[in-house]
C-alpha cells in the first residue's frame, strides 16, 4: 500500500502497542482500527513466515490505517489504531476466543504460534491486546465524563476474493442489534449508485467479546463496523476518495441523530 505523504510512521509494536490520535473528546465520535499494522516485535522475529505473509490481510487490513487517519481528521474525531500484527493476537477477538491467536491462516501456517501455551497467550494479552482495549475505554470515559458519550466506528477491509469465490461488495457494514448508527450508514452508502454494499457482509457483527461487542453493546454505545474492500483503499488515491465519500456521510448523521450521543443498551444476537 502507498500511504499519504502525511501519514506519519506508525510506532513499533517494541515502543507501543497502541497508537491514538487525540481529536475532540467531545466531537460525538471515536474511530477504531483493530487491524491497522503488520509489525511484530522483535523478539517473535517472523512468527516463521516469510516477508510476504506479512503484505497480505492475514497480518493487517490493508488500507485502514491510512483511511482511519484521514477521517478523524477530517471529523476532528480521536482514534485509537494497533501497531501489532494480528498474527501475534488478533485484539477483535475476546480473550476466550479459539481464534485470539493463530495457528494457520487462509493456508499459511504459523510455526511461531502453533505450540503457544497459556503462559505465552497471558503474556501476549497483559503486553499487547489489554493494553489497546485499555486505551479504547479510556477514551470512551474521558468522552462520557464531558457529557458526550460517542458513538464508534471501527474501520476494516476485506479481500476482493475469498477461496477462489469473488466478493461483489465494494463494502459491508456489520451490526449485531443496535441499529442507531449501522443502518443510517447503510441506507446512505446504499444511495451511492457506484457502490454495492453488503448489510452484515462479508462478515456477521454478532460476535460475542469481539471489540465492537465490548466497546459498544456492553456499554450502550451506538456501533458500526465499516468494511472497505481492501483494493479500493490500496493507495493514497483510494484512500483519499473514500475519506472523501465518508466523511459527510458520518458527519451528517452525527448532526441529525441525536441517538448516536446517548447510551441504550439493546443487548446482542451473541448472547
């Protein structure tokens, strides 16, 4: 992926697991980025994969980092993006979750983790995965303790072709069962005549423990998971005509839905 000019270098996963961007607490909106980076740190070398595993969707989603930087500044929104590969731990799993680390991966196998054991998932966890989920809910506080609880938009992409089967969807939104912010950006990604896009597509939002589920149902806060499908968002142009697409998008249902500031609670299709 060619990045902006202006996208400053992301920290390594050896100085910080976590990289935020500081923004409005009180602009009504906090921007997640699960997947932004393919880094390791030094001391797991390359999980025993070879270079370019890690330029594939199995180490990141491509594009997002770029893309979640040009919307929260362009709503003036803070975000809190890893800088871990999740090949290490994947931080939208719950900590329970079979899948939190992976041993094979859309064909590849992960030596590095095949004989992980519960000491080495605690320590990944403790280093990597609580601290990122740590800095999310510190953000939601700070914004809730100005009367401004947000509403959360955690940005992916997806792979134009998935076991040899296309993907028609230039992109999804996935929601489990609080439609305040989910369906309003559905319907007005929906009106753009150029665009196929997936309700709860290409994957389900009901996942139980997974970030949206912790951040946002456990805590009452409006939701949505935006999937970009990753070629569309594989260089600064892409990334530059999707912020320019989204963002009076979101902007205006931040204006127009009172909802999307108040904490309700409508449980989850996973429990």
């Amino acid at each position: 992926m060619t990045a902006p000019a202006s996208l400053p270098p992301a920290p390594h996963p050896d100085t910080s697991p976590v990289e935020q961007i500081s923004g409005d607490p009180q602009s009504g909106l906090l921007i997640l980025c699960d997947h932004a980076g393919n880094a390791l740190p030094r001391a797991y070398g390359n999980l025993g994969l070879p270079p370019a595993e890690f330029e594939r969707h199995i180490a990141y989603d491509i594009g997002v980092r770029a893309l979640t930087f040009a919307l929260a500044r362009a709503l003036k929104a803070p975000a809190v993006l890893s800088t871990f590969s999740r090949l290490l731990i994947d931080p939208n799993r719950g900590e329970d979750d079979p899948t939190l680390i992976m041993r094979l991966s859309d064909g590849a196998v992960v030596s590095g983790n095949a004989r992980h054991d519960a000491a080495e998932r605690e320590r990944r966890l403790a280093a990597y995965h609580r601290p990122y989920h740590a800095a999310i809910a510190e953000r939601i506080d700070a914004a809730i303790a100005l009367g401004r609880p947000p509403a959360i938009l955690s940005v992916h992409s997806f792979t134009p072709v998935w076991r040899g089967v296309p993907r028609p969807w230039h992109a999804g939104v996935l929601w489990d069962s609080d439609p305040r912010f989910a369906l309003p950006l559905l319907d007005r990604l929906r009106a753009e005549p150029d665009l196929v896009v997936g309700d709860n597509e290409p994957y389900d939002g009901a996942l139980k423990n997974d970030c949206m589920y912790r951040h946002g149902t456990a805590r009452g806060l409006a939701h949505a998971l935006l999937e970009v499908r990753q070629e569309l968002i594989g260089d600064a142009a892409g990334v530059a005509a999707w912020a320019a697409r989204l963002e009076p998008m979101v902007r205006r249902l931040l204006d127009t839905l009172p909802e999307l500031g108040e904490i309700r609670h409508y449980g989850s299709r996973s429990d």
